[in-house]
C-alpha cells in the first residue's frame, strides 16, 4: 500500500471515529429535557462537526493527490 494511500485509511478511520461521537451525542441529546447537559451537549455536537469538516477536507486533499495543508 502505498504511503498516501495509508494516510487516507487513517483519516477515514478518524473521520469514522468523529461521526460515531456526533451520532452519540444527537442520539443523548434527544434523551435529554432541559438544563445544563443540553448546553454542553450542543456544544459537543458543534466540536464535533467542525471535526468532520476539517477531516473532510484533508481527505479531499489527500484523494485530489494534493498534500495536506498544515
């Protein structure tokens, strides 16, 4: 396998790992009424998509042949 194609696989694993918190977190959140975990809650689910973008974005890069910006 080649190098690239191994950063890919870790990011794709990241990018698993960062959609399995977000699906835990909305499936909590639901289950929740009100109060202070709520807000953090939504936090988290913000953390959480600004995670999958950043990743997205280096796996763009990364399958367009270009190299990740630092």
């Amino acid at each position: 396998m080649r190098d690239n194609q191994r950063v890919i696989k870790i990011f794709e694993y990241a990018m698993n790992q960062e959609l399995t918190g977000l699906n835990f977190f909305r499936t909590s959140l639901q289950r929740m009424g009100v109060g202070a975990a709520v807000t953090a809650f939504n936090r988290l689910i913000e953390e959480e998509l600004n995670h999958v973008s950043f990743i997205s974005q280096i796996l763009e890069d990364l399958r367009g042949g270009r190299e990740i910006n630092e």
